[in-house]
C-alpha cells in the first residue's frame, strides 16, 4: 500500500535541505570575507576598502576611500545574493598593491621606510618584502579556511 503524500513530504525535504545548505554556506562566505577584509593591512586604508562582491564576473572597479576599518567594503558584503547555490560570486580587489601585500615583494633590505605625516618621520612597515600587519599573506589562508569549513558542512 502506498504512502499517500509521500511526494510532498519528499518535496518539502529536498527543499529544506537546499534551504539550510545555502544558509550555512552564504554564513561561511560572509564569515571568510570579513575576515579577508579585516585581514587587509591597512597604511592608508584604500586596499582595506577595494573589496567589491559581485555574481557572474569579476569587478574592475576601485576605490579611493581611505577609512581604515574598511566600512566600503563590510558594505559589500550586503550584496551577497540570497541564494548563493550554483552561482559564482566574486570578492574582488583591484587596488594598486595588493599582489605586493598577499605575496610579498616590498624592497628587502628597506632602506627608509614609508613617511608618516603625523610624526614626520619615515616608519618601517615591512620585513622580508610582507607587510608587517601581514607577514604571510592572508588571503589564501582565509580561503584555505574557508574550503575547509564548507568540506565540514
């Protein structure tokens, strides 16, 4: 005899699972790409703020704000679409350094410094060609973590 309702029952299922993989992944992508934001060293506060979150293709676009707790690009975050199953979504920086920040490549040994305006005097902010705030990078240890997370789902 069969089970009657048994569709919808199996209906409701699919869709709350759907429903709650898509929840639990949009939360490790908000999650991960504060932390990305949050990671970006910050002189100045323009690369903190080049964060662009777009779906389909990646962003060419740039910025010049300079608010070192990278509230333009924690604003980009609410342009996570609601269902994020199936789509590519891009966080994209395109400032003029952030190779240089990820992976390095500062003159080594420094031999000034960057000028402080407020002291009016030259700091050193990096060591080994990294940037002290990120002395390994930090994106890919993010997405690292990230990848894992969502393996663990």
């Amino acid at each position: 005899m069969p089970l009657l309702g048994r569709e919808k029952v199996q209906h409701e299922l699919e869709i709350g699972i759907k429903e709650r993989i898509n929840t639990n992944l949009k939360g490790v992508y908000l999650s991960g790409l504060g932390n990305m934001i949050a990671g970006t060293p910050a002189d100045e506060g323009i690369h903190r703020n080049s964060w662009f979150l777009t779906v389909g293709v990646a962003s060419k676009s740039t910025t010049t704000s300079k608010n070192k707790t990278g509230a333009s690009s924690i604003r980009q975050l609410s342009k996570m679409p609601a269902s994020v199953l199936g789509k590519k979504v891009f966080f994209t920086n395109n400032a003029p350094a952030i190779n240089i920040l990820e992976y390095g490549g500062f003159p080594t040994p420094v031999k000034r410094g960057s000028y402080i305006k407020a002291s009016k005097s030259y700091e050193i902010l990096s060591i080994r060609g990294f940037s002290k705030q990120a002395p390994n990078g930090w994106v890919r240890a993010t997405l690292i973590a990230m990848r894992n997370k969502i393996r663990s789902l």
